[in-house]
C-alpha cells in the first residue's frame, strides 16, 4: 500500500513538473508581448508613419514643389537607397554601442528629418530630407529583428514577429485619417497644411527616442521586468535563440547556402509590391468618388491595410500552429498578386478596391510569417547569423527602391496604375515557387 502511495505521489511530481513548465511559458510569453514586443511595435508605429506620410502629402507638396511624377518617385526612392546603403552598417553600430544609445541616436535623426521636411523649398532639399530620413532609419527593421529573434523561443517566432510587424499597417490604417486631419485643419502655425502635418508628426521621435533609450534592454538577463527564474527559463533556451555575429561566420559560413538567396529574392519579390501598394494606394483612392475630404480619402486609403494587419495575425498564428514557414509565406504572397493581377484590368471603382483589400490580407499574411523562415529552413545551421537578416533585409530595401520608382515611371508614360499593378503583382506570385521549389530542409520543433 505504501509502495502504491510512493508511486502515486511520484506520479504527481512528474505530472506536476510539466505542468509548471507549460505555466512558466506562458507566463513569459505573456510578458514578452507586453514589455518587449508593445514598446517596439509603437516604436515601429511611428517608424512606419514617417515612411508614408508622404504618399498623403504627396498631391499638395509636389504641386508646390512642382514635382513631377517621377520627380516624386525618385524622392520615395531615395529614402531606400539611403536605407540599403547604411543598413548592414547600423547593425555593426548596434551590436558595437548596444541598445539604448543607437536607438535614442537613430530616432532624434527621424526626428530632425521630419523637421526638415516641413520647411524644404526645392526639389533637391526634398530629396536630401528622404535621404537624411533613410539614413537614420536604416538599421530598425533588421535591429529589431534581431533583438527580437535572441529573445522569443523557436515556436512563437512568427507571432512575436507579426506583433511588432502589424504596427506597421495598422499605423497606415490610423495614419491615414491622421494624416487626412492634419492636412484639413486650419493649423495655428498658418503654415502650408502638409508642411504642419509633417512637422507634427516628428514630434513623437524626440518624446520616443528618450523613452526607448531608457527602457529597452538588449538580453534578457537585464530585463528588470523578468523574474529570476523566467530569466533562466529564456537563458535554457538560448542556445536556440542565439544569433552568430561575426562578419566571417555571416559571409563565409552561409553564403553557400542557397536558402540564403532564395530568402533574399522571395523578400525582394514580396516587399517589392507591397511598398509601391503603400505609397501609391491613396492616389489610387483619389480617382475614386469618394469627395474632396481629406480624411475621407485617408479612411478609405486604410482599408487594404487594415486587411494587411489582419493577415498578419491571422497567418503566423496558424504557422506557429503548423510548424510550417515556407508555404505559409509563398502562397499568400501569390494570393495577392493574383489579387493585384485582377484589379489591373479594371477601371479605378469600388471593385478595385475590394481586390487590393485582398491583396492586402495576402500581403501582410505574407509578411508575418517571412522572418521565421530562415531559422525553419536551418539557415546557418539553425542559428540565423545578424549579417545574414542584414543582407536579406537589404534585398527587401532594393524592393523599396525599384517599386516607387518603377510605379512612377509607368505611370508617368501610361498616364494610368493599370500596367504597374499588374506587374508588380507577377512579381508577387513568382515569391511562391521561389520559396517551394523543394521542401525545406528542417522544420522547427
């Protein structure tokens, strides 16, 4: 009888281990959403609204400016080429000055841009303000990913992810009617309405930069908002959660490994075609009767990113929940296109817009689950190396460059969206057989 006790209780140890475990996670998970995760997405909010304000301004400014289309593209685009140029170099300076000094340093040069941006006169100032604003930005998208991939475990990769990503839509989603209202008041300064908006909006950076710099940490063992026992749940982990930064291991050890450019081309493909979605929507939505108002237009310019913001929840919860990256990122992807694709043979009407709302949804779907593809496929061995998210990162930057650009190019020959949607939207769907061309290799646990 006793012997039966003693295995019975035994039993309920072992059972009771477990169970704490599982209760630990979640503990920590939770934490993770709300004091890692939350700070970076409204850091990215912001981050994301400095990048399109111009799309709303976009009409006015150039009428003052006498900015022609191209000229317009050219200055969107420049702000790319300044972000590919000093992305891998912000990740050096990240990893060399550490969280809070990079990040207060980063985010006061937003700050003096959209300052900048306010009072520029020419055409050339115009383009050096977009320049200033890419140089500054350049490295938060891979830093971040960084920051975050040392920190979240392999199996809730996609959801920390799409957490901080989803800022970004849904910043164009409030950010359109912000930006509608500011460009309507009658502001107190007597300035220009959209040289107030983006004076306004530059405000945030400085309040941000301070705060950042104050609170965010770059490993766990530093967080003070994690219990000591959460702290050695996360450090079990890191092995899996490490991320190799030597420039060696990042360009001798991977660059044979075809997985590397097959993320860095399918990245190219996707970000191609949402950015010139992001930049171009609002003037789509201008051909539509939807009146005169300002903030009528940001409303409805929101709704295919709302889309995009639903997407990206809604399918890395169900990658997380599968264990599946690629196919979760391909198919999506070339859902949009096919979306894209349809709307380019109609005329700019209200079914136009329902398809890019598809094709938002298939876009952010795309995007959330992207960045837990290369450590599925094992990329490095299984622990993504900084220089490698850094190079593809700038593939996605070279997209930024050629969509703008290539959007108001055609534009400008064909007075009509129709041919640069829908090649855009080809470029969407060739993502899928770039990232399924075989099976990858390893799938998280």
């Amino acid at each position: 009888m006793a012997r039966d006790d003693r295995a019975r209780g035994g039993e309920d140890m072992a059972s009771d281990k477990p169970e704490s475990t599982a209760l630990l996670r979640r503990r920590v998970e939770r934490k993770l959403a709300l004091w890692l995760i939350f700070p970076i997405a409204l850091i990215t909010f912001v981050n994301s609204i400095d990048r399109v304000n111009i799309s709303y301004a976009g009409s006015a400014m150039s009428a003052d400016l006498g900015l022609s289309p191209g000229q317009f593209g050219q200055g969107v685009s420049l702000f790319f080429v300044a972000y590919l140029l000093f992305q891998y170099p912000h990740v050096r300076l990240l990893k060399t000055l550490g969280i809070k000094l990079w990040i207060l340093l980063s985010m006061l040069l937003w700050a003096c841009s959209g300052v900048w941006m306010a009072y520029v006169g020419s055409p050339g100032e115009f383009y050096a303000a977009r320049f200033l604003l890419g140089m500054a930005e350049a490295g938060f998208a891979p830093g971040m990913t960084w920051v975050i991939s040392r920190w979240a475990p392999p199996s809730i990769r996609a959801r920390a992810l799409a957490g901080a990503l989803v800022a970004v839509p849904l910043s164009m989603v409030l950010g359109g009617p912000l930006c509608g209202w500011l460009l309507g008041i009658a502001n107190p300064l007597g300035m220009d309405a959209w040289r107030f908006m983006f004076l306004m909006l530059a405000v945030p950076n400085v309040v941000l930069a301070v705060g950042a710099a104050l609170y965010l940490v770059d490993l766990p063992a530093r967080a003070s908002w994690l219990s000591e026992d959460e702290k050695d749940w996360l450090a079990e982990g890191a092995g899996e959660n490490e991320i190799r930064d030597t420039a060696a291991q990042s360009l001798r050890g991977i660059a044979r490994d075809p997985w590397l450019w097959r993320c860095s081309v399918a990245w190219l493909l996707i970000m191609t075609g949402s950015y010139a979605l992001a930049f171009w929507l609002p003037q789509i939505v201008r051909k539509l009767d939807v009146g005169s108002s300002e903030l009528m237009i940001g409303t409805v310019s929101a709704l295919p990113l709302l889309g995009l913001a639903i997407g990206l929840i809604a399918n890395s919860r169900r990658s997380d929940r599968k264990g599946e990256r690629p196919l979760h990122t391909g198919i999506p992807a070339a859902a949009a296109g096919v979306a894209m694709l349809a709307a380019a043979f109609l005329q700019s009407s209200w079914p136009v817009l329902a398809l890019l709302c598809i094709a938002g949804f298939g876009i952010g779907a795309a995007q959330g689950v992207f960045w837990a593809v290369p450590g599925s496929v094992r990329l490095g061995g299984g622990q993504v190396p900084a220089g490698a998210i850094a190079l593809i990162s700038m593939f996605g930057t070279a997209g930024g460059i050629i969509g703008p650009w290539l959007t108001g190019l055609l534009v400008t020959r064909t007075n009509s969206f129709s041919l640069a949607i829908g090649l855009l939207a080809l470029l969407l769907i060739l993502a899928l057989p770039v990232l399924s061309l075989k099976p990858a290799r390893a799938a998280e646990n």
